[in-house]
C-alpha cells in the first residue's frame, strides 16, 4: 500500500518521488517486454484499438459484437457446414431446431435492429446433408465394362 501525500507537497513531485524510489529498488527491472518495441507503434491509430485487441488477445471470433439478428443470419448460412459432420439424421434435425428456437425468442423479443430473419426450413437441411453424405457412384469394375461395351456393340449392329 502506498503512503498518502503528504500536505504542502504537489502531487508531481510527490509521484516523481514514488518513481524514482521504485526505479532504485529495481521494481522495474526484469518487466516482461522490457527494451521491446511497443506492438502497432508504426501503425495510425484506429477507431476502438482496444476493442480488436481484446477480441484477438482472448481469442473471441468478431462475429460476437454483431447484433443477434445479424448473428442468427450468419449461423443459418453455415448450417449446412455446421451439420455436415453429424452422424444422424436426428442430430441434424435437433442442430435445426436449436437454431430455429433461437430463432424464434428472437422474432418474439423484437429487440435490436429489424433485420428479416426466418426459420431454416429443416427438410432443406437434412435432404443436403443426405446429399453429401451419399457416397458417389462407383466406376463399373472391368468386368462389367467390358460385357456393356459387348451389349452397345451388338446393339448398333443391329441397326
């Protein structure tokens, strides 16, 4: 805890004072990035700095300073990328629905900046997540190449 100042001394010189002691009991000495440059130092200053560096620092997607309806919008796009890597259909069909709730509290709150959100249509949803799942068709085995290439031939002769 720090002395209180005392009176009759100006507050500069009583804080000059507290630095320089500090500075001869070496509490500076050994502060991590001591002798490094200050980070953006070369760079002009920018409208709430401190914001994108926290943002950065902890790691915090940006997508977090949007308003809901705005945040919503942008989960219903990556839905799809969302739900790709669940196993079931019931899983999918209950990411849909989560979101659709969301959704919902949010039409029914009407709080924030009006900006058209609807609920995702969980058919659409499931029928593209079949879709990319569904293993392409495989090439006929040579086999099978071979005995319809006969079947065309003989076909065509017979015209």
């Amino acid at each position: 805890m720090t002395e209180r100042k005392p009176p009759g001394v100006s507050f500069e010189s009583w804080v000059e004072k507290q630095i320089r002691e500090a500075q001869e009991r070496g509490e500076f000495d050994d502060l991590p990035g001591a002798g490094k440059p200050l980070p953006g130092r070369d760079r002009p200053v920018e409208e709430q700095w401190w914001l994108r560096d926290y943002l950065r620092r902890e790691g915090l997607p940006s997508d977090a300073l949007l308003p809901t309806p705005l945040q919503l919008r942008k989960e219903a796009e990556r839905l799809p990328e969302t739900v790709a890597s669940l196993r079931s259909e019931e899983a999918v069909r209950e990411a849909v629905s989560a979101l659709n709730r969301r959704i919902v509290d949010w039409l029914r709150a009407g709080t924030g900046p009006r900006v058209h959100v609807a609920p995702v249509d969980a058919d659409e949803i499931v029928a593209g997540w079949q879709a990319a799942r569904t293993p392409p068709p495989a090439a006929p085995s040579a086999p099978e190449a071979e005995e319809r290439s006969r079947r065309e031939r003989w076909w065509r002769r017979r015209r």
